[in-house]
C-alpha cells in the first residue's frame, strides 16, 4: 500500500465578472418587461407577478459579492439571460477541457516534473458537457498524457471523490501520480429568471495533483478520505441524454437548476458536521485543533454554522476560508479554490480538512497534514 498526498493544484479564474449590482439590475429589467407583458394575466389572476430583487437580499442570503464567468453579455442581456458559448467543430479542444488544461497547467508548473510520470487523470466535475468521449480523456490527449482517464460525476462532491479515487489508484498501484481536474461552467445550467438562484453560481475550473509520497517532494499528506452519499430530490438538475425521447419537456423548468434551499439547509449542516466530527475521531484527530477548514462554497451560513459546531467556537476566517464572495457557488471546485489560495502559511505538522457536501445528498472528507 502505498500514501497518497496532495503534490499541487491549479486554479482557471474567468476574466469576466458580474457584480450583485449587474446581475440583479439585469434580472430586475426581466422582470419588468415580464409584469408588463403579461399584465392582463396577472391582474386576472392567472400569471403570478414576479417579484424584483436587490443586491443586499443577494449578499444577506448568500454571502455572494459577485462571480466570475464565461460569458457577461448574454447573461445580463434581459432578452436573452443566459451565457452564450458558441459549439466547437470536434476538430477543436472542447471549451470544457480547455479550462481544466489551463488548471492542470497551473498545477503541474508548481509540481515541477514531466506530465510522464502522470499515469492517470480524471475529470470530476458536476457539469459534463458531453457523455463522451470523455472530457478527461480529452484533457490527457491535450497534456500529453499516457495511461488511463475517465469522467465522474458526483455533483458538488466531485472533487473529493475525485482525490479518494485517486489516493486509492495510488495506495494500489496503478498510478504513482493521479490528475484530477474539476472545470466548471455553472453558469450554463443556471435559471437566470429565477429570483431565489439566479445569483448562486460561478464559472472556474480547479485541478489537483495526487502523488505516492515516496516520490513527492513536501506536499500534504492525506491522513484519511469518507464518502457518504443520501438520496434526496431537494437539489436536482433533470436535463440530460433522454430528455429528447420525451420532447415534451424538453423547456420544462427543472432541466435547469433547481433546489429547495431552507430543506438542503435543515438537512445537509448536520449531517456534514457529524461526518467530519465521526472522522476525525476515527483517525485520532481533535477537530477542534484544526488549522483550517477548506469547505464547500455554497452559502456562507451553512459554512459558518459548520464551522462552529466542527471548531466548538465561531471560527475566524483564516480558520474557516470563504472565497464565494468573488467566486460563488462553483461547485465541484469550490472547496478545492479555497485550498489552493490558503495554505501557504501552513508548516510541517499543521492539519486540515477539505470538505464538500451537495446533490445526492453527497459528501466527502479528506483530512490532511502538511509534510
């Protein structure tokens, strides 16, 4: 058996964002030109007027400032309230491997050593742009990569399913180093005209290099991985491969983001406390005595209230890392975003957490230690 850690990670940050001030004037003249048009029916009952939002009600309920993505234009234009990424020729690099190479480029520069010694990639990620050819397999033949690479998807979980997969190819032998990149392009399946979401995501991509630690210089040593997953139908996305054999649902609603957010609020924070409190003790760790937490980028209540009841106290924000303000919900790479911009000023022997938690329900814990 071999140790697996955390060799390096690689961020793509979008050069395009939209501020709560943007999205929400945007989403406010959709609104109006929605009430206007349909102003018969709403006074006869029949349409349900739509309401106008702010950027306080935004930042109160979210703790999201603003998000970087793709495409501003089509998504502020109130005629069109959605991004608009033109498709690519199969001839050509799919814009979804095309951020995870840009990642992976990142990471693998900080790594320091030939992408030969990579045996294996995977791409994690809840957003999938195609059933195949896989987008990892993609993303090996851009890098150059030999041996073996598959797509996963756990929604917002993927990332540390992503690293327990890859710690164990490590741990048995079928890799000595593991890629794993998680692009995310959230905004492509957001409901730009929905009041309680249209401000929930970001555009990114993130990638993790995962080494056998007999051969990784430093790096962070993964004390231990769990995985729990629960179904629930209060976080859902339904578009998918067979929806044009039922062509009459095609325009429906729930193809797009939808979620019941005080339910996944109720139900998610304590079952991720326990599960990070039940694995610590497991692996003999006091969660108290945490560094850092590295959590999912969701709400910023849920990650406060986590925080307190992992730490037993009100954790500070160096303990307890946001970065939804600027990035928002990004998914899959939320929690690996937050690790990647603080951990610098952790030295040999400080201990971690890297935790995500969404649809399913699904979560995963990767403590870790500074070698």
């Amino acid at each position: 058996m071999h140790q697996a850690v955390i060799a390096a990670t690689g961020l793509y940050t979008p050069e395009q964002s939209i501020s709560n001030v943007e999205l929400v004037e945007a989403f406010n003249a959709y609104v109006e030109q929605f009430n206007a048009a349909n102003a018969e029916a709403i006074a006869a009952g029949e349409v349900e007027a739509l309401t106008p939002s702010s950027a306080e009600f935004v930042e109160k309920a979210s703790g999201i400032k603003a998000r970087f993505v793709m495409d501003k234009a089509g998504i502020l234009d109130p005629r069109v309230m959605r991004p608009s990424i033109p498709e690519r020729s199969n001839d050509e690099i799919s814009i979804l491997a095309e951020i995870a190479v840009a990642a992976a480029r990142d990471a693998i520069a900080k790594w320091g050593k030939p992408v030969s010694e990579i045996g294996a990639v995977l791409c994690a990620a809840s957003n999938m742009q195609r059933a195949y050819p896989a987008m990892a397999i993609e993303v090996q033949q851009a890098l150059g990569i030999e041996g073996f690479a598959f797509d996963m998807n756990v929604a917002c979980s993927s990332a540390t399913f992503g690293i327990k997969t890859a710690a164990d190819f490590i741990a048995g032998g079928s890799a000595k180093a593991v890629l794993m990149v998680n692009p995310e392009i959230c905004s492509g399946h957001l409901n730009f005209k929905d009041r309680d979401s249209h401000f929930i995501f970001g555009d990114v991509a993130t990638a993790v290099i995962i080494e056998a630690a007999d051969q990784a210089v430093g790096g962070w040593e993964i004390l231990g991985t769990k995985l729990k997953t629960q179904f629930s139908n209060n976080i859902r996305n339904n578009f998918g491969f067979l929806n044009n054999a039922a062509p009459e649902g095609i325009g429906a609603r729930d193809k797009l983001f939808v979620q019941e957010g005080r339910k996944v609020f109720r139900e998610v924070v304590p079952m991720v406390s326990e599960m990070i409190v039940t694995h610590a003790a497991e692996l003999g760790i006091d969660p108290t005595a945490l560094k850092r937490l590295w959590l999912h980028q969701a709400n910023i209540n849920m990650n406060e209230m986590i925080g307190r009841r992992v730490l037993g106290r009100d954790p500070t924000r160096e303990e307890n890392v946001i970065i939804l303000d600027t990035y928002a919900n990004t998914s899959s790479a939320g929690s690996i975003i937050a690790f990647h911009r603080a951990n610098s000023d952790f030295v040999a022997g400080d201990t971690g957490l890297i935790c995500s938690f969404g649809a399913g329900y699904s979560a995963g814990t990767v403590f870790v230690r500074k070698r």
